[in-house]
C-alpha cells in the first residue's frame, strides 16, 4: 500500500468525523514487534500435539481443512474424467458411487465448516481484542477429534468392500445393513458423529468467548461482522448439529443392532431420517456460508475505504436467514409428495430477501468508495457474482412446481456449486490473501494473485454453467453414465474441460504461497489499512494477542484510531471495563452505541469495579445469577 | 426450447404449466443477475480510486435499505402465489381417471401394470429399457411402489417427479395432451440415488392417440394371456 496523502472533502458530518490531517500508522503505536517474546506458530512437533493456542489450531484447522478440499478435488476429478464421456471408461461403478459420496462429505464435513472453524479460531479472539477463545484445552479437542473423524472417513476407502457409497445425505434404506453392506459404510456414520461432535463443541466455545470475553468497549454492536456472523452459525450448530448426530446414531442402530428406526420392513420410517437430515442440512448449508459472508463483509469496507453500508440491517439480515433456515429443510423433499408445500415454498422462497438485504449491502458499501483491486477484492467482488448466480437458481428450486422437474438433477449440482463455489472457493480465497499478511508476517504477490483470479473465474463457470444445461435436459445427478446424446455429450466435455482450468488456477497460487514462505517477514501490523482490531497487533500477532489496544468506539476500532482525534482517549482502561459490563449486565442485547453523552457518564459515573484474581467481582449489589460473566481469566 | 436439445417436449397439461412457470422465473433470475452484475461492474467502475482522498463515510441510508428489502419481498410474494396456483393444479390426484398405471420399482428396474386390463411391461434383466405406452388425451393415474429402497419416477417429458418410497404407495396424476402421441426414448429415469445401477434405470415412454391406446392394450392382454 502507498501511504495516505489525505485531502479531503471538508464536510466532517460525510466523513463520519474522519480528521484528514490526521494519518497515524498502528506501527507508530505498537514499537518493537520482538521485544515481547515469541511470536508465530509452534515450532516442534510436540508443540504443534499440545497447543492449545487458537491461533496455532486455527492454522492446523485451516491447513487440515484445505487438505481435505485437495483430496476432495482429486475425487472431483476422477468424476469429471468419467463424465467426460458416455459409457465406462476409468472406474467401476461401485468406485465410481464411492467417488461421488466421499466427495460430497469431504467438501461439506471436511472441508467447508471446519475452514470456517479455522478462521473463527484465528480470527475472532483477534477480532474482539481477547487473548484466546474461552475454553482453549476444548479447542484443542475439537481440532484433534475432526481429524481423527476426517480420517476415518478416509480409511472407509481401503476398507473391505470400499467407502460408503449411498451419496451424502445417506438415505435409508439404501444405507441400512441390506442396502449397503460393509465396514466402510460404518466408519462414514462414525467419521460424520466425531466431526460433529467436534463442531458442536467449537461452536459452544465461540458462544462463551463472544459473550464473555469481548474486550472493553466492544459492545455486540461494534462487533466485527465477521465475529457476529461466527456467533450466530454457531447458534446454528448447536440447533443442527445434534439432530445429525442423533440421526446417524439412529442409523448407526439400525445397521449394527438390529433396531429398525428407519427400516420400512419393520414399521420403521425412511421419511423420518429425510426430515432429521434436511433440519441438519439445510441449516448446515447458511453454517457453512455464514462464516464466509463475514470474510467478504470484512474485506469490501478496507478495499473501498468506507464502513459496512447497513451494519445493523446486516446482522438483523443475518439474524433473519439463522431463524428462517430451520424452517426451510423439507424444499429438499418437495418430490416426496409428503408434505404441507406451500409452507416450505413460503419459508424458503422468504429466505431469498434477507440473503438479498446482504448483496445491496456489499454493493452500497463499494457505493461511492475508493475502490482498489488487491487479491482479496478481486476475489470478494468474484464471490459476489458467484454466489447471487447461484442464489437466483436457489429461488427457481425454492418452487415446487419447478422443483419437481429439477432436483436431483445435474440442475441441482450446478445450483449448489455456484452457492458453495461462491461461499467456501472464492470468499475463502478471499480471506487466505486478505489475512496471509497478517498469519505470516508476509505478503503474496499481487500478479499470481491475478492469474489465480481469473483462471479460477474461467474454470469455475466452464465447470459449472453447462450442468444446468444438462439437468434441465434430465440428466440425472449421481450416474457415472449417461444416454451419449450430442448435447450431453458436449456439455459434459466442457464442463470436464474446465475441471482442467480449475487445476490450472492452483499452480500460481501454489507458487505463491511457496515464494511468500520462503521471503522475509517484514510486514507491518496493518498493512491494507483496515478496520478491525486483529489489525492492532503485529503480523504475526504476539502470544496472547495484544500489547496495546486502541479505544474501541465504533465497529472501526483501528479506522478511527488512524483518522479520528479523540480527544482525552486513550487505551481501554478499568473505566471501559466497567462500561462493558454494564452493558453486559443490563442488557441482553446491548443495542446502543455509545454516544457522547454515555462518554460523559462513563467518566464521570460510579466507579469501576476491580476484578481480582480470581475473577470474582467486588460489586456487592448485583444479583448472584449474573456473577457469570467473569468467567476464568485465560491467560 | 429449440429442437436441437435433449430434453423432451411438454406431453401433458400439467407439464405446459410448469413451462409457462419456468419462463417467469427463469427471466425473473436472468433479469436479477444481469441487475447486479451490471450493479457490480459500475460501481466498480465508476468508483475505482482515483487518488488518496477519503471517500465520504456515510454507512446507512434508512430508506433505500427499507426499498431492497420490501422490493425483493414483493416480488418473492409474487412468486409466491404463482407457485400456489400452479403448485395446487399440479398435485391435484384425479379420483376418477382415464387409465391407472401402477408402477413398481426395483432394483435397477421397473415394472408397469395396467390394472383394469392386467397387462404388466417388466424390464429385463438387461439392461433394455422398458417401455411405457400411454393414451394421448386422457387423464392417467400413477401408483408408484418400490419393493427395495427409494427411487423416484422421473418423465422428462412430464417435468416432474415423485419418489417411490418402500413401505408406501405414493401417487400422482396427469393429464395427457391432445397433441402428445409420439416416441419419447429414455425420457424416464430414476432419480432418487438407487445404489449399483442406478444410472442405467432409464425406460422409454410411447403415447398413442386414445382408439391405438386401447388396441394395444387388447392385443397385450391376448399376448400375455397366451403367454402366461
Ligand atoms: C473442485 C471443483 C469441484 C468439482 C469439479 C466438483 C464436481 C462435482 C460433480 C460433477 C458432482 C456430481 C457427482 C454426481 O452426481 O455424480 C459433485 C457432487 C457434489 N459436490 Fe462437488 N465439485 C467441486 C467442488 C465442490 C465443493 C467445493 C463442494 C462443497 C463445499 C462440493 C460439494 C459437492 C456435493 C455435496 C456433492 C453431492 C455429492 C452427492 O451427490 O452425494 N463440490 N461435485
Ligand atoms: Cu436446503
Ligand atoms: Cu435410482
């Protein structure tokens, strides 16, 4: 970035009280980015086995999690290769149905939520000025029990009788013990339950260290959107994910014990498990989404150099799509004939408009900014597209009438790939060259990341434009074969064509991260200019996060630090931290920003209470339920 | 639809329906995402930086976020009772058909019973797809029961689908077009993930006008008569 020669316009009441004279860099208040001790990641291998730091596990999450997203590419091109004509030719059908199931639950269940996870483990204690998330020994279980699940679900591969194989919504009774026999089936359901578990687990975390351990002066309100948008998926979670589990315990039952929940021979109810999955799996859909929303809500702002544009309307848009999406999950059973339609074509016809609300906020955010085109911007304007693309086909299938002739169709495949393409490929693209900075000291080279761009953006679309072509012409998804009629024959050559693109867009990016590890780390603590206090720590951050914290009196700590003249404010003081409870105590939702006048009362008012060691609160007159949110000091 | 695609034309009243509701909203996705990408390119465009100046830092502007909110609702809600409408036609049973086809599925093949005449078309063991005769300009009845795991009964040329599913019998109703007699090859297929051979559980569909409908169908009873 070039430094900042600010003119201008001279109208303070626009400029949010920006001061244009005033242009400090967060590295002028940081001083020596060594001095105080260790920074970066563990270094040994025992390091990396016991840490319990959330930036260390975050990583693992992130490194672990784009593994997985490489094997699930692999099997993306193995299924591409034998579509790319009609007939047989690379794999037997049974490797090729184990193919498309491994996957479908590599790319959803190990690789997309647990990125998200990556990112709030990094990101979020950063974000809300806390040295870690609330219960680190916890996260280090979560991580360690989602690899052990990915891995099992791996192994199902060389296990007798190959990988599940009843495709990644596992209907009963084709996954039952009759329909698919086989160890490898069993370790799928085991996999799935570890991975959950760890989820929900992750996701309880993330709650307690939003409530509790926000740093002084970040009300929910001034929240990064990043931060809220990790909050509320992980209400989602704790919503969905057990029914899953519940679920798959069920099926685990049936299959191994001899019980017959879902077995329609025995009274049971194959329609019961296609309704707990789709409760779980429509939710699962906006978990794994959310996160990824949040990165692009972060990046637009500091591109274009404005604020969030409808920051409020936003989270309430947010808000709107967690309630709506648990009463959205029968849209995948409009074929069963068997359900009240209207209302789920209501509900899921309505969770268009919010998700709409989000697109007119991005783009009024860019409205009238300064907009640059690093990486990160390249690739957030690229979701943008991406994603509504695939969000207008979403509200084709949200009508049953059309829904009837479309699901399960190639229709569906390229639906759920432009919203997943969109979200998890290029938002989480986003995120890697908006942070890399940040993780690693360093930065990645602007000219690779334009290739990857745009290579990505031309083997995205080849890959999967075409395949709405071929469902409405009724190709069914999950075949490896297919009627060699012309134009299947063709959509499909493309569509493989642009598998090959897509591996291409990994080459530089490849080369990227190999030449920006392998330079120098000289970066500064903000080196886009942003926003959010993860930028008020050097890159790496140091142990524990922060030495220094600027005053936090709007959703733009770092941004108002860099242009606004407080005056008489400094750091965050035991007076904020009273401030922060006060609103923690008082108010479930602490609506307010702080005004003027509050900054009177704050100074002026009661004075502060001081934790001591323990954490216990001195304050005698409030009521013993509340005495919660001291919590563990974490340190 | 030109002729040059795969997918077969509408062959009842139902499927003409659901076409015209295709239309509304495919336009309605074509126009949306040709507004916001035209959005995108302006704005990216037009407010590319210029030099170092702050831009203005304004972050809500009340009622244009009330406008796209509302506009996207009204127009949700608008599509909204058009699914109803057409939703409601399209599930309708007819209690009193033309013609009832009883369908069973299995793994990886299908079975088709004209019950008032007795007449059965199985598919065999090979992987020929089986062929489903019905009569132009009448109302027919499907009765869809699986005798192993869910599959789900798909006419391209119907544009709908309904899931057979073990333990139930699931049903639906069409009626025929006037105009729908001809050969449809490979318009059915299952569509619900079946296991092993689930790709080759394709079948051909046939419509004859009404008076050859009923002569087929006599000279099926006869054959199978004799046969069996
Ligand atoms: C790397 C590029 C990718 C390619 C070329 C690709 C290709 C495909 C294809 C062709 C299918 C249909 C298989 C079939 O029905 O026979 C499929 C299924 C699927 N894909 Fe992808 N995919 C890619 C990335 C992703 C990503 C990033 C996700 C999600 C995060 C994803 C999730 C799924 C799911 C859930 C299924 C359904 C599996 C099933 O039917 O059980 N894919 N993919
Ligand atoms: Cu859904
Ligand atoms: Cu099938």
């Amino acid at each position: 970035m070039t430094a900042v020669d600010p003119t201008v316009d001279p109208d303070r009441e626009a400029m949010g009280g920006a001061d244009p004279d005033r242009l400090v860099e967060i590295d002028d208040f940081l001083g020596d980015p060594d001095a105080h001790g260790p920074r970066g990641l563990p270094r040994t291998i025992i390091g990396w086995l016991t840490t319990t730091d959330h930036k260390a596990l975050g990583i693992a999450y992130i490194v672990t999690s784009m593994v997985f997203l490489g094997i699930g590419g692999a099997l993306a091109g193995v299924i591409r290769a034998e579509l790319a004509e009609p007939g047989l030719q690379l794999v037997s059908v049974e490797t090729y149905n184990s193919v498309f199931t491994i996957h479908g639950s590599v790319m959803v269940y190990l690789f997309a939520v647990p990125f998200g996870f990556g990112m709030a483990n990094y990101l979020l204690p950063l974000q809300i000025g806390a040295p870690d998330l609330a219960f680190p020994r916890l996260n280090a279980f979560s991580y360690w029990l989602y690899l052990i699940g990915g891995a099992v679900m791996l192994l199902g591969f060389v296990a007798d009788g190959g990988a599940a194989s009843f495709g990644w919504f596992a209907y009963p009774p084709l996954s039952g013990a009759a329909g698919t026999p086989g160890i490898g089936a069993d370790m799928w359901i085991v996999s799935i339950i570890l991975t959950g578990t760890s989820g929900t687990l992750t996701a309880v975390n993330v709650i307690a260290t939003v409530t509790m351990m926000r740093t002084p002066g970040m009300t929910l309100f001034r929240m990064p959107i990043l931060t809220w948008n990790m909050f509320i998926t992980s209400f989602m979670v704790l919503v969905a994910f057990p029914v899953l589990s519940g679920a798959l315990l069920m099926l685990l039952a049936d299959r191994q014990f001899g019980t017959h929940f879902f077995d329609p021979v025995d009274g049971g109810s194959p329609i019961l498990w296609q309704h707990l999955f789709w409760f779980f799996g429509h939710p699962e859909v906006y978990i794994v989404a959310l996160p990824f929303f949040g990165v692009v809500t972060e990046i637009f702002p500091v591109f274009s150099r404005r604020p969030v544009f409808g920051y409020k309307g936003l989270v309430l848009a947010t808000l709107a799509i967690g309630a709506l999406s648990t009463s959205v999950w029968a849209h995948h059973m409009f074929a069963t004939g068997d359900l009240v339609l209207p209302f789920f074509a209501a509900t899921s016809l309505l969770i268009g408009v919010p998700t709409g609300v989000k697109i007119f906020n991005w783009i009024g955010t860019m409205w009238d900014g300064s907009l640059s085109f690093e990486a990160p911007m390249k690739f957030a304007i690229g979701f943008l597209v991406t994603f509504v693309a695939g969000g207008v086909t979403g509200i084709m299938l949200a009508s049953p009438t059309l829904d009837f002739h479309l699901t399960d169709s190639y229709f569906v495949v390229a639906h759920f790939h432009y919203v997943m393409g969109g979200t998890v490929i290029f938002a989480m693209f986003a995120a890697i060259y908006f942070w890399w900075p940040k993780v690693t000291g360093r930065l990645l080279s602007e000219k690779l990341g334009t290739w990857h761009f745009w290579l990505l953006m031309a083997g995205f679309n080849v890959t999967f434009f075409v395949q709405h072509l071929l469902g409405r012409a009724g190709m069914p998804r999950r075949v490896p074969d297919y009627r060699p009629i012309e134009n299947f024959e063709l959509w499909n050559k493309i569509s493989s064509f642009g598998f090959l693109i897509l591996v291409a867009s990994m080459v530089p990016f490849l080369i990227n991260v190999v030449r920006s590890l392998r330079s120098p780390a000289t970066v500064g603590a903000d080196p886009w200019h942003a926003n959010s206090l993860e930028w008020a720590t050097f890159s790496p951050p140091a142990d524990h996060n922060f030495t220094w914290l600027p005053p936090i009196r709007s959703e733009r700590p770092v941004f108002d630090l860099r242009w606004i003249n407080f005056e008489g404010v400094g750091a965050p003081t035991s007076a904020d931290a009273w401030e922060a409870r006060h609103d923690h105590d008082e108010q479930w939702l602490p609506l307010h920003q702080w005004s003027d006048e509050e900054e009177q009362k704050r100074t002026t008012g009661p004075r502060p209470i001081e934790r001591t060691s323990e954490g216990q609160s001195s304050d005698e007159d409030r009521a013993d339920g509340d005495r919660g949110d001291d919590g563990e000091e974490i340190t | 639809m030109t002729s040059r695609s795969p997918l077969a034309p509408p062959i009842t009243d139902q499927a003409d329906d659901i076409d015209r509701v295709w239309d509304v909203f495919l336009y309605l996705a074509l126009g949306v995402l040709a507004f916001v990408v035209v959005l995108v390119v302006y704005v990216v465009i037009r407010f590319r930086r210029r030099d170092d100046r702050l831009p203005q830092q304004k972050h809500y502007n009340i009622p244009l976020e009330i406008a796209y909110t509302v506009v996207p609702f009204v127009l949700v809600v608008g599509l909204f009772a058009i699914t109803v409408v057409t939703v409601n036609a399209i599930d309708d049973t007819d209690t009193d058909p033309d013609l009832t086809v009883h369908v069973t599925a299995f793994q990886w093949q299908w079975e088709f019973e004209y019950p008032e005449s007795g007449v059965r078309i199985i598919g065999g063991a090979d992987t020929d797809a089986p062929e489903l005769v019905l009569p132009a300009d009448s109302s027919v009845l499907f009765e869809l029961e699986s005798l192993d795991v869910i599959h789900s009964f798909w006419i391209t040329a119907f544009r709908f689908k309904r899931d057979i599913i073990p333990g139930t019998v699931t049903e639906f109703s069409v009626d025929m077009s006037d105009d729908a007699a001809g050969e449809y090859p490979n318009a059915g297929v299952c569509a619900e993930y079946c296991g092993l051979d689930h790709a080759l559980m394709r079948f051909s569909v046939r419509v004859l006008e009404p008076a050859e409908f009923d002569a087929w169908l006599v000279e099926q009873a006869n054959d199978q008569e004799v046969a069996g």
